[in-house]
C-alpha cells in the first residue's frame, strides 16, 4: 500500500466472515472541522458481529465499514483544526468507518493517547474501557466496600470491569467458563462456572445479602436473575443481549422487551434501579456534553492503564486484510482478550 492509498473493508451485507471485501481507494481528505487519522489499531467488538447478521439495533444500511473504534496519528487536519495535532497519536469512538488504514474523524472527537502505551494496548480499552468505566463509575457508582457481579468476567468489557471495580475497592463475583477461573481468582475474582452452576444460588452463598451491582449483557432470562439478586438500594446494569446473538426476527425487539423490563422495575418502590446502558445516550441532545464526558472518562481509563491498574488483554493482532479471520477468532469464543487488528 502506497502513502496515497487506502485501504477498507466493507460489510456488504448478511454474510459470513468471509463475505467481509477488502478494498482499496484513494486516502480521504478532511473537511473543515474535521482530521484524517493514520489507523494503527482498531477491533473485533460485539457489535460488529450483530452487524454482519443485520442484529445490530441502530445499524446503517448495507454496505458500509464496521469498526466500532481506532487508535491512530493524525496525518491531515482540515479548515479551522490546528496543524499542532498531526503527528499525535489519537483515540477515537466511532461506531461504524474504522476498519479502514485512513480515517476522518471530526476533531472535536478525538482523545489524546498518552505517551508509553502503544496502539494496540489503548485499542483493547477504548470501547470497552468507556463502557466499563461509565457504568461502574456513573451508572452504578460502586464504592468501595461494595460487592458486585459481573457476567461474562473474561470478556472485552467484562475483564475492564472487574479491574476497575477491583481498583475501585470493590469485591467482585464473576461468571466465566472454568477454563478463565484461574486468572480470575489471580485478580481477585470470586469465579461462577455459567456452564455448570446454578448462577444465582451461587452468588446467594457468596453474597447472602444480594449484591450491589450486576452488570449484565446476556439479556433474556439472565436479567431477571440478575434484578432478584440485587441488595435493597442496588443497581442493574443491562448492556446488551448476547443470549439473542443469532435469533431470527426483529433486531429491535430484545432491546425493546429489556426497556420495558426496566421500566416496570423502575416503578417499583423497592429502593434498586435498572438501566439499560447505550454509550451513545445523549449524543444528538448534548453534543457538546457528550464529548466532554466521553473525553473525560477515556481519559481517566487511560490512566487506569498507564498505572497498571488495568490490563491491556490483547487476544491477537491480525492485518485489516485478515478482517475475516479475526471475526471467526472472535466469534470462536476460544480467546481471552481483544482481537486488534492493523493497517
């Protein structure tokens, strides 16, 4: 690949990881207002693979370029952005455009990576990280002391939870398959096999007063497990619905049948709460505040990792070339950590 050339990969619609196409055009230029950035790292969230089965709630149309997320340098700045910024290296949430080697992302947008963490080390912890962080910290506002459960304690987001929480002061109950117990325990988890214990008879012997936060992405009957487990006073925090991952129907109807959950919930005078969190709530009524308390919490998950309090967990790292490889990778359920790829 040339300085002047791009390269893309496009999800052109339902298809198979190996329906993903690989393309190439010429570098974008930026628009007022707007930086081109240099990819170096972007990844595999669950997002992308609703997406390619269409599941995905507020997907564009067919064809476009997944890509939840990158880390880059910026290259080019367009009208009224400061020539300072290229040649810094940036983070950037997206949702969709960042399977490409070239990105333009409005600067306004931009997160600054600090120096001493490579690429893919602040990638594994840009999505997951702003989502952990911000229902741990604004959502559920776990104090020290607390107890709480997190499902899928191996995950992307999960294993940024656990840390967090653990930094936090928090004692943590984690589910995950028992091959991941050993390392959970070595960050001082509390392990539930999924797979072969009865979850909520689990965490009543671990924690007989309930617990004070459940951070749930499975959905279906997993959720209402998870409200009956919360202390007086606790909180759920819903943020997707793995168990529906390849369901046929409407795209819309699981999360609809989860906020109509939580609204009944939410009525009830019993003191817990439930919510169901979208990183992106807030964003068409308050730009301007999103921005703010998106760059805020990255940056502060950022420090998290610099000071070593939580980990970058890097399952692989493939060329964007390989996209197709790296969607079977992770849907293979088979590793721990973020599947990276790079331009």
């Amino acid at each position: 690949m040339n300085a002047a050339e791009m390269v893309e990969v496009v999800l052109p619609g339902k298809v198979e990881p190996e329906g993903l196409q690989v393309r190439q055009g010429a570098v974008p230029t930026a628009g007022p207002g707007q930086v081109v950035v240099r990819m170096e790292a972007t990844g595999v969230s669950f997002a992308e693979q609703q997406m390619r089965r269409g599941r995905y709630y507020d997907q564009p149309p067919f064809p476009f370029v997944p890509g939840y997320d990158l880390v880059g340098t910026v290259m080019a700045t367009g009208d009224g952005v400061t020539p300072v910024l290229v040649g810094t290296r940036v983070a950037a949430l997206l949702k969709v455009g960042g399977w490409a080697s070239h990105v333009v992302v409005d600067a306004a947008d931009l997160v600054a990576v600090p120096d001493g963490i490579s690429a893919a080390e602040a990638e594994t912890v840009v999505i997951n990280g702003i989502t952990a962080w911000q229902m741990l910290h604004r959502k559920a506002r776990v104090r020290a002391g607390q107890t709480v459960l997190v499902h899928g304690a191996n995950g992307g987001v999960g294993s940024v939870l656990v840390q967090l929480a653990h930094a936090a002061g928090a004692h943590v109950i984690g589910t995950a398959s028992a091959r991941h117990h050993a390392a959970l325990r070595e960050r001082g988890v509390s392990p539930i096999d999924y797979r072969t214990e009865n979850i909520p008879a689990r965490v009543r012997e671990l924690a007989p007063g309930g617990v004070d936060a459940v951070f749930d992405h499975v959905g279906g009957r997993s959720i209402v497990d998870s409200w009956r487990l919360l202390a007086p006073g606790g909180t759920l925090v819903s943020y997707g619905s793995a168990s529906t991952r390849d369901d046929e129907g409407s795209k819309q109807w699981p999360v609809l049948k989860l906020l109509g959950r939580i609204w009944v919930w939410n009525a009830l005078p019993n003191g817990r709460r439930a919510y169901f969190f979208n990183v992106w709530a807030g964003r068409a009524l308050s730009p301007g505040r999103f921005r703010a308390r998106l760059h805020a919490d990255l940056t502060e998950v950022f420090a998290a990792l610099k000071r070593g309090e939580i980990t970058a967990q890097i399952a692989a790292e493939l060329p964007l070339t390989r996209a197709a490889e790296a969607m079977r990778l992770a849907e293979s359920g088979t590793v721990a950590g973020k599947i990276v790829l790079h331009a």
